[in-house]
C-alpha cells in the first residue's frame, strides 16, 4: 500500500473541497491505514485522528441489515417473513401489500412508495410513529417492481429487532455488533456520545448564493448538531479506527458476528437500479465510470468497477457525509467520512483511492466531480431564479396576517402551526421552523431555521385559508384550528 501517495491525494482532494477534517480506513490484505485529516471545527487548531467521531449516516444501513442478518442465522426470523408476523400494527395504504410486505423486501427499498424526507426533521416522531404514518405513503411505482430509497424501511427493521429480541436497535448493535467487533469509538446516535472527547463538529456552507440543496462547493462553517438518535437508517457515529475493524468484518465474510449464507445474502443483488440518473447514484452515474451493473442488494449498493465486483454505500446526515465500500475478491475496503453537509468529496476519494488500490489511475476524479457539482449548482440556480421573477409586491395588514394563522393538518406528515410574530407570519413544523415572506397573492416563500441543510419551501394557501399546501413535498394541509 502507498501509504505516502495515499496521503498526498486525499489531502490535496480534500483542500480542493474545502473540507475542515475527515477520517480514513483502508485495509488491503493484511495492511491496513487509518488516518484522519485536517481540524474538527474549522477555524479551530483541534485536529482529526483516527479516534475522531463521526457521523456516518446512511452507511448506517448497513450494520442495521448485519443485526438482521444474525437474527436470520439464529432463526428468529427469515428473510422473506411477512413484517406482519412479528409487527402486526404495521400497516400501508394497500392491505394486500401491508400482509405481503417480506422484511427482504424492507432493506432492498421495493415498496414503490414516496420518500416523505420531511418527516425527519420533525425529531418528535418516535421509530414507531413513524411507522404508523407509512399507511399514509402514496404510491408512486408498483410494489417489487422498482428500486425507490427511502428511510422508512430501516426503521421498520429497527422495530422488528426489538420485536424479536426484547432489546432496542440502539442496545441490540452495541452488545452484538460494536462490542465484538471492538468498535469502542462507536456509538448507535448522537444521544450516545455522552462524555466522548474527539468529535467532528457539523459544518455547511451558508453563502445563499445557491440553494441549500447544491452548496457543493464553497467555504463551510460549522453549524448546530442535528441531534439524530435511535435511527437504524442512518444515525450512527464513530471513527476511522473502528471502521477498519467493521471492513475487516466485511472482507471475512461477515465473521465472527454472521454466519457466510447471511452474509451472502447481504452481500447479493436483490433489485436492478432502472433510472439511475433520478437516483442517489446519479453524481457517479453521470461520470459513467468502467461501471456494467448497477444493483442494490441488503443495505449495499452491489455494482462492478474495472470488473471488480464492489459494494458500496454512501451517508449524509445534517452536517456530515461517507462512504464505505469493499472489493470482497481483492479482499480490500475503504471508508471515508467527513464533516461537510452538502460535497461530492467523499464520491470522489471512494474512487480515487480504489483506483490506487487497484493500480488504474489515469482520472483525476476530484476535478470531475467538481465539474458535475458547478453545472448541478448552475441548473438548478437558473431554475430557482426563474421562478423568483414572478415575484408579485404583496402588502399584508395585520387583519390579513390574521386570516392566515391556524394549525394545519396532514395525514402523513402530521400539524403544522402558523402564527403571526410582529408584522410577518411564522411556520411550525416540530422542532422545524421558518420563516414565511410573501412571494405573491396567497403564496409565501418558507425560510427554515435549519441554515445550509433546508432548502425553502414554497407554501400556498386557499383562497379561504382554509388550506395550505406545501408545494415541495406536494402535500395539502387541512386547516383544523
């Protein structure tokens, strides 16, 4: 292993990002780099080590599909069990599809329904509440027909853990899973970290010049934690150390902690990816690397690279992204996480280090990447500014402000409260909050408080107010106060 060429890439694709710190683990055989790069804060002289906690979110899923997996190979349940059996309140909006709905057909995202990201960051909904909303989920392909992302499904899974075991996905993980493996820096969400020193602090870029949602490039700062906990999708934190110890687990075949046929089963394609460039993979679909197959298979993206059968996945939680993945007939892995909410750094390290490691450079992957963020960020800028245009001089009194406030109701996404403060009107979502500045007759523009991870949102009323509708997420909410 190149230790030194490793080194100098990753910090030079790093400082090209902009990214205040990352951790690193690489294992090839029997060698093995762990390593972290650049500060905790930015602005701040704490460096990152290879014990420095991170957040790794959906890379999460993963270790989530691992505890199912071990469950499989104790017998408490199968792969292809009906959810129902073990939790009969779970329930969708079709009650053939709520008996069928298998827990394979959980952790490969097949149900064929709307993502509903929203619900997130409402933090009051418990694992089981959520659950309960997915009756309200609107269909949008056929069940088992194709590959659609979304939390939901993981969480479900956390829930069947406890219903079989008597023990919480947090506990679960953390006696079955980080205990064995010594994964002793890592921890099942951020209510978790306790006492730990040596944590990665979020960060974000808060220039407006673009959207929230494409601030790809640009200088971070840091930002509030977004304190996610008890989430099987995507709330674990740890460090560079202790990822080597979860890649080797991986590159034997899942031991000590499962069985070979689980974790052969994990490890297969289970769904065709159909319409990659609307998907999660679209940034690496774009560049269309030496890549044939494109699968997902138990919480793994299951694809080929320079005919290399690899399984990757990549995690964004508010202030932080990663990517695992693990070549398992060259028996080599890599993880890189860092704390930038919205990069391409962390695709473009998973392939220039693999390329490293197996001898094929020749693309300056970093450079690429950014090329695909600057026309991602101008596309959708463009479109933003469009709609900005028609833009209407609106002047509310404060009778007017008052027929507006009320508490609004969604089925699936839940209340929404809206006040007047002063002279403008305020929207309440949970421990969301916004802003609302009017943008034409009856239609505001929504700015939350969560700066540089919310996108704003375009809310419209009825002519009566007696509903609204939150235009993004395509929901109506029904005044009922």
């Amino acid at each position: 292993m190149n230790t030194q060429q490793l080194n100098e890439t990753i910090s030079s694709t790093l400082s090209a990002w902009n990214i205040p710190g990352a951790a690193v683990a690489i294992i090839q055989g029997d060698e093995e780099f762990t390593r972290g790069f650049g500060v905790r804060e930015a602005g701040n002289s704490g460096y990152v080590d290879a014990d420095t906690i991170f957040a790794i979110g959906s890379t999460s899923k993963a270790f989530t599909s691992a505890l199912i997996g071990m469950l499989v190979d104790e017998g408490k349940l199968g792969w292809d069990d009906p959810v129902v059996k073990h939790l009969p309140d779970f329930e969708l909006y079709d009650p053939w599809i709520t008996q069928n709905v298998t827990v394979r057909d959980l952790l490969c995202h097949r149900l064929g329904l709307e993502r509903a990201q929203r619900l997130y960051y409402h933090q009051g909904y418990t694992q089981r509440d959520l659950m309960h909303r997915m009756k309200y989920l609107r269909p949008t392909a056929g069940f088992r027909t194709q590959f659609q992302y979304a939390n939901q499904q993981f969480g479900v899974a956390g829930l069947l853990i406890d219903a079989v075991t008597g023990q919480t996905w947090d506990d679960f993980i953390t006696s079955r899973l980080f205990q064995p493996l010594g994964m002793t820096r890592s921890v099942s969400g951020y209510d978790r970290i306790g006492d730990f020193a040596n944590v990665a602090l979020p960060h974000a870029v808060l220039d407006e010049t673009y959207p929230a949602g494409v601030r790809f490039l640009g200088q971070p700062e840091s930002i509030p934690w977004y304190k996610l906990s008890h989430e099987p999708a995507g709330s674990i934190h740890t460090s560079a150390n202790d990822l080597a110890r979860w890649l080797r687990a991986l590159l034997t075949n899942g031991a000590p902690v499962l069985q070979p046929a689980a974790f052969n089963e994990i490890t297969s394609p289970q769904m065709l990816m159909q319409d990659l460039m609307n998907s999660e993979l679209a940034p690496l679909y774009v560049l269309q690397p030496a890549t044939r197959f494109w699968t997902y298979g138990l919480g793994w993206w299951v694809m080929d690279y320079h005919g290399e059968k690899v399984l990757m996945h990549g995690g964004q939680m508010p202030g932080f992204n990663s990517a695992v993945a693990f070549f398992p007939e060259r028996k080599m892995g890599l993880a890189v996480a860092v704390n930038v909410h919205q990069t391409l750094a962390h695709a473009a390290l998973f392939y220039t280090i693999s390329d490293i490691l197996l001898e094929k450079q020749g693309r300056d992957w970093s450079s690429e990447f950014q090329m695909v963020a600057q026309g991602y960020m101008a596309e959708v800028k463009s479109g933003v500014d469009q709609f900005l245009l028609g833009r209407e001089h609106v002047s509310l009194s404060a009778q007017k402000l008052d027929n507006y406030a009320g508490t609004f109701s969604n089925d699936l996404f839940g209340e929404m409260l809206v006040t007047v403060e002063g002279n403008s009107l305020r929207l309440a979502y949970g421990s969301l909050h916004a802003s609302l500045e009017p943008f034409k007759a009856n239609t505001f523009i929504a700015h939350w408080n969560l700066k540089g991870l919310q996108d704003d949102s375009i809310i419209a009323f009825d002519s009566g107010a007696k509903s609204l509708i939150l235009v993004n997420d395509r929901a109506e909410y029904r005044r009922i106060a």
